[in-house]
C-alpha cells in the first residue's frame, strides 16, 4: 500500500511539474532554456530585455525579443505566462 500511495504522490507531483507554466517575468537562464525553442543565448536576451524594458506584460511582447520570431512565438504561447 506504501509504495502504491509513493507511486501515485511521485506521478502527482511530476505531472503537476511538467504542465508548469514558466514566468518569463522571473525565470533564470537556466529555467528559460526548458522551454523550446529557446537555448542560452536566446535566454539571455529575454532576461536582458526584460531588464532595460521592465517586465512583459504579455506573452506577445516576447515577439519584441531579438531571435524570437513569430514561429518560437507561437510553439513558446502555451509554455509561458507573465503571472507573479
């Protein structure tokens, strides 16, 4: 019964994991290059845009991202959010 409930809490919890959204108002290098599409340098331009433009207020604002076209847009839309 033990390891029944540690599978079901171990598959809960990396589910849950899995379908979360990254913030790209406070996400690091390394969290944004979870996200397709997206490798350190263009990580690194994300954080620095947000650092000389304030946060995102939309997702569609990282279209204003250098490397980040309408495609990586578009496969990014479902990954990110803006939420605090």
């Amino acid at each position: 019964m033990k390891k029944a409930l540690f599978a079901l809490f171990f598959l809960l919890f990396f589910a849950t994991a899995t379908f979360a959204k990254v913030n790209i108002n406070t996400a690091t290098v390394q969290e944004l290059t979870t996200l397709p599409g997206i490798g350190p340098a263009k990580a690194e331009a994300i954080i620095k845009h947000r650092e000389a433009n304030g946060p995102f207020k939309t997702v569609d604002e990282l279209g204003n991202v250098k490397g980040v076209g309408p495609k990586t847009l578009q496969d990014l839309r479902s990954e990110v959010s803006t939420d605090n």
